[in-house]
C-alpha cells in the first residue's frame, strides 16, 4: 500500500471535512487518491458504527488509564527500534500499525481486513528497510490524526504553500477542542488497555512538543527521549518527508525541506524536551542514546527500566533478548554529509552534540 496511507482508514464524515478545508490539486494521481480515501472511509464508517454498537456501553465501564510511556524525540532517532524492544516487554502492549489505521474499529474489524489488506502491505516501510505487518507496533500519531482531524500531519498533506510545515503546525488544538481530543486519546488507549490487558508504550515524535498537556491527562506517564548523533538523523529525515509526500500528499505545494531547516528544527525540539524534563521528577523521564542501545541493548535498557523504576523481568529481558537477534539482519540507510553540510549541522546543534557528547568529527 503505497498511496495515502497517513489517512485512510479515516471515516467518512470527518474525511469530507478534512477535504473542504484544504485545497486538493487536480490530477490524475490526486483523483485516485481521494477516490481511495472515499471508499475505505465508507468501510471505517461502517465498521465504526458497529464497534460502537457491539463494545460502546462495555468501553465506557473502563477506567482511563493514567500511566502510558511515551517514547519521544526527533524524526530518525531510532525510536522505532526502541519502540520494538519494548514492545517484547509482555507488561507493555505497543499500538500496532492495524490499531492506528483503524483505531475507531480495530476491536470488531481486524478479521474482515487482515486476509483483504495483508496482501496490500509491502514487507518493509517505504522510506527504509523497517519490517512493517498488521501486528507491528506503529507510532500512533496516525491514530490521532485519524480519531481526531488534527495533527500537523494534515499541512504534510495538505501544504497551503512551499515551506517546511513543521515551523508552522499547531501540536494541539485550540482549547475549546482540546478536552475531546484528550478524550479521543485516552479511549484509544483505553481500546489497548482492554484487548491486551497491559500498560500503553507509545512512540510518536509529535509528543515531543506535548509534554505538559500529556503529563497532565495521565498523571502516572513516564517519557523516554531517545537522542542521536545529527549527522545521523537530519539527512535521514530529509528522505523521509521526501518518500511521505511522494505518497501522500494532495496538492502541487510539496516541500523536501532544507538540511538547516531540519537542523533548526531538532534543535528547537531538543532544547524542548530538555526544558521539559527538568520539571518532571526524575523517576518519570529518562534520556537515551541510540548508539548506547544499538551497542548494548540489554544493559541500556536495564538502566532505563531501573531509573524510571519499573521492573526490569527475566520475561522482559528474554523478549528483547530475542527481538534483538531478529533485528541483526537489519541495514540501516546511509547518507553521506559533504564537510559543509557537517559544519552547516555543526554550528546548530553544537551545544547538544556537546550534551549528548557527541564527537563534530564522526
């Protein structure tokens, strides 16, 4: 599946909102992806309404939950395999990619799509070699987006002019809207809680500029930062919106940002976090270096487990044991940096490379 796949699954009314807000571009390939997007929303409704009726009074007798574990930072940080580790933690049940395309029905609908839509799925994610299927845990802002209509994803799709979109995205709603968006978050996670019966471990790079509004919906969150060295991540993320907007997007305005924008960028997003976590208590935050993780991702985890104080099983430590010799076979993308591009992200990001030691000349 290859073409709008941040939005289908979408229901029909709130796709035909998100339509007339936004300009659509005329063309062939535009037409054929809203043609695509009409018809699974049309089956998102359906199945909806039939969730509703089958689990709606049974869901509202759950208590919300209070204490998910946010995994967050930039784009490209390794997330997703930290993501993956904890994932195997049988205490931890991460939202999986069926979860988040269809988080209004997954409960009543997985068994009619997963023998028509398996087929669809490619084995790897398009802008690099992550393994992706029904049951894989997948960054849950497509949930959001989906539950809710808001998300910065929609300017991804819907650019109104050639920019970068993340310098002018809203990360949360206006405040007469922001209590039911906590609530369509909270439901999605309490669906989680209820077909799994574990604790919510979530990966989104969005959270990143959430913190106070989601420490403040459940009180007992913890959130991981998981760090990376820049030359690692801003030419990998460039690729990334370049193969997102290739895909999905609606109108002529897309935009591949520049390697400074993206650098100005993490480095505002780091500095955010960092401020952040200085407000949290220590138990409820933890900072993480991917090269820690790859190099040794039993005892880095370990530290982790122990400084958030959860606990750290011998069931937890098999699971990642084993999820870590299923991974070793994976090649990662690499980009090459000319020296003026190094020093372009050098002179951003020095103060953080510094902090997270960082070396200016890998």
């Amino acid at each position: 599946m290859k073409d709008s796949y941040l939005t289908a699954g979408i229901r029909i009314r709130p796709l035909l909102h998100l339509l007339a807000r936004n300009r659509v571009s005329i063309t062939p390939v535009t037409l054929g992806r809203v043609l695509f997007l009409l018809q699974s929303a049309f089956w998102s409704s359906f199945f909806s309404r039939l969730e509703q009726l089958r689990y709606g009074e049974l869901l509202k007798q759950i208590p919300q939950p209070t204490n998910p574990i946010f995994i967050i930072g930039h784009w490209r940080t390794g997330s997703t395999f930290l993501h993956q580790l904890m994932s195997r933690d049988p205490g931890l049940a991460a939202p999986t990619l069926f979860q988040v395309a269809l988080p209004e029905n997954f409960l009543i609908s997985y068994r009619f799509y997963k023998p028509i839509l398996g087929s669809l799925l490619g084995e790897y994610r398009p802008m690099d070699n992550v393994k992706i299927g029904f049951d894989e845990p997948q960054e849950d802002e497509y949930a959001i987006f989906r539950l809710t209509s808001f998300s910065p994803l929609e300017q991804l799709l819907f650019p109104r002019k050639k920019e970068y979109f993340l310098f002018t995205a809203r990360f949360l709603p206006k405040t007469d809207d922001l209590e039911q968006y906590g609530k369509s978050l909270a439901n999605f996670y309490k669906k989680i809680v209820f077909i799994s019966g574990k604790k919510v471990i979530s990966k989104n790079p969005f959270n990143s500029l959430r913190i106070p509004f989601l420490s403040a919906l459940f009180p007992e969150a913890k959130f991981i930062h998981i760090v990376r060295h820049p030359y690692a991540i801003v030419p990998s993320t460039r690729h990334l919106w370049n193969v997102i907007q290739k895909q999905n997007v609606l109108n002529r305005n897309g935009y591949i940002p520049t390697l400074q924008e993206i650098t100005s960028f993490l480095y505002y997003m780091t500095s955010s976090i960092q401020q952040e976590f200085a407000r949290l208590p220590s138990n409820r935050c933890y900072e993480i270096r991917y090269e820690d993780l790859e190099k040794n991702p039993v005892e880095t985890l370990g530290n982790l487990y122990s400084s958030l104080n959860m606990t750290f099983s011998s069931e937890a430590k098999d699971g990642i044991s084993s999820a870590v010799k299923e991974l070793s076979g994976f090649k990662k993308h690499l980009f090459m940096l000319t020296p003026k591009e190094k020093n372009e992200i050098r002179e951003i990001m020095r103060m953080q490379m510094e902090c997270y030691t960082y070396s200016e000349n890998e």
